[in-house]
C-alpha cells in the first residue's frame, strides 16, 4: 500500500511540476500573441504580458518593456496579475508536496501531517492550475472574436494565437490532473483501521468456565 501510494503521490507530483514549469514559460515568453503583416514580410511582431517585440528574418529581436502599468489593455493587466499568482501558487506548493510526499522521510512518524501537508500543495497545484487557464484562455477569447469582428477590413492585419498560450494551456492541463492526484492519493490509499476483536480470548473463556463449575 505504501509503495503504490509513494508512485501515485510521485506521478501527481511530476505532472504538478511539468505543468509549474509551463506556467513560468508562459509567464516569460513575449508570445502571447502574433502579428503578421503583408507590407512587411521580414518582421513579426508580438505581444506579451511584459513587453512587445519584433523579430526580424535576420534573427535579430528587439523588445521594449510598457512603460506603464495603468495604460495597458484589461486583458493583459488580468493575464499578468493571474499568472503571477500561478507561478507564487506552484511556488509554494512545491515544499508542501515534498514534505508531504511519502517518499521523503520528512514527518516520516506522522502521517496524518504528512497527508495534509500533500492535500495543501495538491489544492495551491490545483488553483495554479486555474489561474493559468483562466487568462490563457480569456486572450484566447478575445483575439477570436477582434478576428472575426465583421466590422473591420479584411486587409487589416489580425493579431493570431503565440506560443505562450499554447504552453499556458499546456501547463494548466498538467496542473490540474496532478493536483488533483495529489489531493485523492489520501482518500484512495487510506490505510484501512484494525478490526476490533470482540470474542473474548479461549483462554478467558476456559478460565471462566472452570470457576463456574467449581461453584456448582
């Protein structure tokens, strides 16, 4: 039972943190969104949630941070606060999932503490696993519907999917299976309680006998 629990606890465990690292990846990249123009061929230009690029067929990037917070759109205002908060949630829930892991010797004679402690980190893993998914997808949302928006032209450019939300979406899958992995491993490998014995021992029962018969 231990065995089976310490793979099913290291299974969550690793998928929580593929998805973590994701989520930091999405979080870094400035490819949140991409732009293609047909006036200029040799530049792609891109959004992310800290900074603006333009890359160029030569190789050479050259990015410039907002330079203020209160003037940038609400979608990327949301999509940073979010995924800051992922990466803290995934942040913390890494000591807790160790400790609580167990595979660690951490706690290694309570495992009441050790199954809360897993509990916690597979709940702060399942809520990075949210706030991922929620700005990834609330991006998604709107640059579909600025594409297809029947008001403007069709020769104006439209601003498409980047590679970070395809890692954030990536990210957010891993964290949620693995948090809740976490989290059941508790309920799905509970060590079943002793019977309690009843009978009464023969030698108990031999003795009692005999005093009664030798009153009679």
């Amino acid at each position: 039972m231990r065995s089976r629990l310490c793979v099913y606890q290291l299974v969550g465990f690793s998928l929580s943190f593929l998805g973590w690292l994701c989520s930091l990846v999405a979080t870094v990249l400035p490819q949140w969104l991409i732009l293609n123009t047909d006036l200029i061929l040799t530049e792609t230009f891109s959004i992310g949630i800290w900074e603006t690029c333009v890359a160029q067929d030569e190789g050479a990037v050259q990015c410039k941070g907002y330079d203020s917070l209160l003037n940038l759109p609400h979608d990327i205002q949301l999509a940073r606060i979010l995924m800051c908060v992922s990466v803290a949630l995934g942040l913390l829930s890494l000591p807790l999932s160790l400790c609580g892991s167990t595979c660690i010797t951490c706690f290694r004679d309570d495992g009441a503490a050790k199954g809360r402690l897993a509990v916690s980190g597979g709940v702060f893993f399942l809520l990075a696993g949210v706030t991922t998914l929620a700005p990834v997808s609330y991006m998604a949302h709107v640059t579909v519907v600025k594409f297809w928006d029947p008001t403007v032209p069709e020769f104006v450019p439209r601003w498409e999917f980047g590679q970070a939300l395809f890692v954030g979406w990536l990210g957010s899958f891993l964290l949620l299976p693995g948090g809740l992995m976490l989290i059941t491993s508790q309920c799905c490998f509970r060590q079943p309680k002793a019977n309690i014995q009843l009978k009464a021992p023969l030698e108990t029962v031999k003795r009692v006998s005999w005093h009664k018969m030798e009153y009679v």
